[in-house]
C-alpha cells in the first residue's frame, strides 16, 4: 500500500454517509491536502437521529509525508457543550491536553514508531493501510493509541487487521478494484470489531459495524482528486 498519491500536488476531498441499525443518520465530509511540512486532513463529522447519540465533532490531523502522524485536534460539539482535545507527538511520546467546562486534563504516553492512532473517521484506517503492505489473507498486528469519547483522551490498546476478500467493489465514479479487511481488538474479550472494503489507494469505500456486512456504518458517495 502507498497511499493515495503524491499530496503535494494533490488534495483528495469526499463524504461519507453514516448509519445507525440501517438507516442514514448524518454525515462527514474531509479533505486530505498537501502542507509545507508533510500533509493535513480536515473533515467535520455530525450524527442526528435516529442515532441514539447526536453530536457534531471536527477535526485536523496533521502528518509527514510518510503518512506518520504528528497531531490531532477534536473540537467535539454535544447540544450547548463543547471539549476541545489537542494530541501531539513529541518525538517518541504523545502529549494530549483536553478542555472542558473550564476545567483541563493531560495524558502523556509512549509513541514508537511502529505504534498507530484510531480515531472515529475512516482517513485514520487510510493512514494505517498507507503505512503496511496486505496481501490476501495477509495481517498486521500493532499497538494503538485510541482516541474517543467521552474525554476524546487516550487508550492504549492493540489492534489487528486482516485483507479477507478482494474483487470489485462500488465506488462513486464506478467499480474498482479494492481490499476487503476485518479489524479486531486482540486484547478484548470476544469477536467484537468492523469490516470495511477499501480500494487500491486505502480510501475507504463503505464499512459495517460488524466482521461480516449485515450492519452498514459508513458509505463513500463523493470522492475526488482536486
């Protein structure tokens, strides 16, 4: 896997539909582009009912041309309340300060190089699949710095993903070749994780809230190369 292209002179914008026990319930629209210093993804994701639980949250990740990230920031929108999250990388630690209410709260923690971030929009299984070679039947296994409500702070965790399927799968401008993968948490109790069909860039084409694809979740329906 490369990524998807040279983003210095490229910037790659799309939305995403989102659902929740099948039906449409909001939507994300992103833009990945090209910096002095590396590159930026900037997107705004917003839930409405029927989702049990909605909020709006935008976000800008930053990374170097290598697609290793160096930053998050989460401005996370629930009715009349907000938090801010800024993440950084300090060379091999990851430095997080969250605010909220007036009030404020630090995490610090260990960042190698081989250690990844997952945060709620699919870009982020973009920047992992950018960065590992999958063939068929083919996985990784990595620590994880999960980011997530309700503080959006840090969990550290590990995480597996593995290519099960390939073949031609829908895409806004029409089928194209593309990867199906399974991802699961190896250090939680059961089979509980997602399924997503990615193309040969590692842009996320839908994705179900289950290993197999009877829960819809996220369904790219615009998708362009500026």
């Amino acid at each position: 896997m490369t990524g998807p292209g040279p983003m210095a002179a490229t910037a790659l914008s799309g939305r995403y539909v989102l659902y929740h026990a099948g039906e449409a319930c909001g939507e994300e629209r992103w833009r990945i582009e090209g910096i002095a210093d590396g590159m930026a993804m900037i997107g705004e994701q917003e839930t409405v009912l029927p989702h049990p639980f909605p909020n709006r949250h935008a976000y800008r990740v930053t990374l170097t041309r290598e697609w290793r990230i160096t930053g998050l920031e989460v401005l996370w929108t629930v009715g009349a309340r907000e938090l801010r999250a800024t993440h950084a990388a300090d060379g091999a630690i990851w430095r997080v300060r969250i605010e909220y209410g007036g009030h404020f709260r630090e995490q610090e923690g260990d960042f190698p190089d081989f250690c990844e971030v997952d945060y709620g929009t699919h870009l982020f299984n973009t920047l992992i699949l950018a960065r590992r070679d999958f063939q068929l039947e083919g996985e990784h296994e990595f620590p994880v710095l999960r980011v997530g409500p309700p503080l959006m702070a840090v969990t550290p965790d590990r995480m597996l993903y593995r290519c099960v399927e390939k073949g031609m799968f829908d895409a806004p401008g029409g089928p194209v070749p593309a990867s199906r993968y399974v991802v699961t948490l190896p250090g939680q109790p059961g089979e509980e994780g997602y399924s997503f069909w990615a193309d040969d860039a590692g842009i996320v084409l839908e994705s179900f809230d289950a290993l197999d694809r009877s829960r819809p979740w996220m369904r790219l329906v615009e998708y362009r190369r500026d």
